[in-house]
C-alpha cells in the first residue's frame, strides 16, 4: 500500500511516500515560498507518485476542528500569503483521496507515539523547541484537540531572577517560546544557537524554562513520556539540565517514571513528522 505524507513548515514542505508502517520510500523537500509556488510542486509530486491516502501536519494556526468555517485552513500566520489559506480544501480540489489534516506536531507526535520512542505508551508529548516551539499532545493513542489544537509553545513561565530579556514572542510578556526558542537564544547571545558553546550559561537558562515547561505538561495531561526535538535540543546537554530541574520543580508531587525514560529525545530523529502523516494517512483511508 503507497500511502503519502505532507509535513509543511514554514521553512520547508516536506512531501513523501511510504507504507501503513511509517516506512518511507521516497521524499522531497520544497521551500515555503508562497502558496501559489510551492503548492504546485505539491500537485506535481503527488500527481506523479499516486498514493492511496495524505496525512498532512501543517505550521499553524490552523482549523482543526470541522465545525470551524476555517476547517483546513491556515489561519493567522504572518507568513506572506499563507493566511486564510484554505490548505485542505486545496489538496481536496486536486485529489480525490482521504485526506488526514492536523498541526506539524502533532503529525510528529503521532509518528513517535506510533513507532517511535513512546511506541509503547498510550500517553505522551512531542514537543520542538526550534524557530518556534509547538507540542503535540497524544492521549490514550489519539492525538488530542480541544476548541481548537494547542498552543503549548505560548505557555506562561516564570521569569528567571536576573534575567532581564525582552520576550521575542509579539504577543506575550513571558512565555516558552518567547524565552527559549533559537531566536530568543541567538537574541541573547547574538550567536546562531549551534555556534553558542555547550557550557554557556545561556543552556542552563533554557533548561529552566523548559523544564517549568515539563512541569505544567506534566500536571496538564500526565503523559507517559514527554519527547524534546526541535534544533535547540540538538545540545545533547540540556537533556541532563532540564530532568534536574523538571525534579526540583515537581517537588515529589506525584510519581513520574524514571526521568531518563520520562524525558527524551525523539526516536524517529527528523523522521516523525514524515512518519507519523503516513500512519495518519493510514488512519484517513480506515475511515
Ligand atoms: N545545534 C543547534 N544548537 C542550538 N540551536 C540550534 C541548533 N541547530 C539549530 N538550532 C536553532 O534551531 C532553530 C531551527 O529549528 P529547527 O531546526 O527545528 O527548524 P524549524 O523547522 O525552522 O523550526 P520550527 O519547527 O519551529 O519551524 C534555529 O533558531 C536554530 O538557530
Ligand atoms: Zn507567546
């Protein structure tokens, strides 16, 4: 069975093919430009990889829930041209195929709930700490929406004593992807964060928010696992930071597994995303 996958970001779409596994057997990558240019290499690719069913996980906002008039919409981005996008009803136009619509996480989240690192749990939490920060929430093996997806990235934290940073979010004073996504980072340390050095004291500061981060997913959905990905979390040493002060904060409240297996890279690496819209897909033509 071919099924296919669209993970669109706001720097790059990526297009696939694979199978009801999460195997991919071919892919490309296209540049977010506007929605006229990039879509018809969309078209293109799917018009000549013919598949059985889409899952598709956008950048957002988007119109998750199918009583929203902007169901399958991008909705407010500040991305040129992509606002009040009607994605879906695009891709609906040109294909006539089962078509799975959600976020960019939680295409992601699924992909490692399904065979990635919480292949084994019913509840977990895919966030990316990288341009932005955005999270996917699986629970008993769905992903979960509420009046509409979720936010997780904006989540208020607490401000660090002396730490007098601007938030680089326009919309809030304080919250995690103000303070801690790479361009709070590069902000902070007028570096790219890959050029930033691993015992910078900016990585302790980030692991704090993030692990305040940890806490309120922790007592918001009791997950089984909690998975880090994005670019910044490519410094291997806040994973240590962060499952230090995630226990601080808890406190010993309530019983959480062991924090090397609570806390945790992806499995999938950049492949989640990919591998989660084929299963998502799957899911779409079982309906
Ligand atoms: N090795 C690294 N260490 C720290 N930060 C990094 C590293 N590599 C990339 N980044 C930062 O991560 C951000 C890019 O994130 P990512 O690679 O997840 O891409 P993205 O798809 O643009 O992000 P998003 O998912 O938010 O759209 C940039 O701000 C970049 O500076
Ligand atoms: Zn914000």
């Amino acid at each position: 069975m071919l099924l296919g996958a669209i993970e669109a970001g706001g720097t790059k779409f990526v297009c696939a093919t694979g199978d009801e596994n999460g195997q991919v057997s071919d892919r490309i990558s296209i540049p977010t430009t506007t929605p006229a240019e990039t879509m018809v290499a969309v078209d293109d690719y799917f018009t000549s990889h013919p598949v059985e069913a889409i899952g598709i996980g956008s950048f957002g906002p988007i119109g998750v829930n199918p009583s929203d008039p902007k169901y399958g919409y991008i909705t407010t981005t500040p991305k040129p041209g992509w606002g009040d996008f009607n994605f879906l009803g695009h891709l609906k136009q040109k294909f006539d195929l089962p078509l799975y619509w959600t976020t960019d996480v939680n295409e992601a989240a699924y992909g490692e709930a399904a065979i990635g690192i919480a292949k084994d749990v019913p509840n977990s939490i895919y966030m990316t700490i990288g341009t932005g920060v955005g999270a996917g929430v699986i629970s008993n093996n769905h992903i979960f929406n509420g009046r509409t997806h979720t936010e997780l990235g904006h989540m208020r934290i607490n401000r660090l004593l002396g730490d007098d940073f601007e938030c680089n979010c326009p919309y809030h004073d304080v919250c995690l992807e103000g303070f801690a996504a790479g361009p709070a980072i590069g902000k902070r340390t007028g570096k790219a964060g890959k050029d930033v050095a691993p015992d910078n004291p900016v990585w302790s500061l980030v692991a704090d928010y993030i692990a305040q981060a940890c806490v309120n997913l922790t007592v918001a959905f009791a997950p089984d696992k909690i998975i880090l990905n994005g670019g910044v979390m490519k410094q291997k040493q806040l994973f240590p930071l962060i499952r230090q002060k995630f226990a601080t904060y808890l406190n010993g409240y309530e019983e959480v597994p062991t924090l090397n297996d609570y806390i945790v890279p992806a499995g999938l690496g950049d492949n989640s995303g990919i591998a989660g819209g084929l299963l998502l897909a799957k899911l779409a033509l079982n309906h």
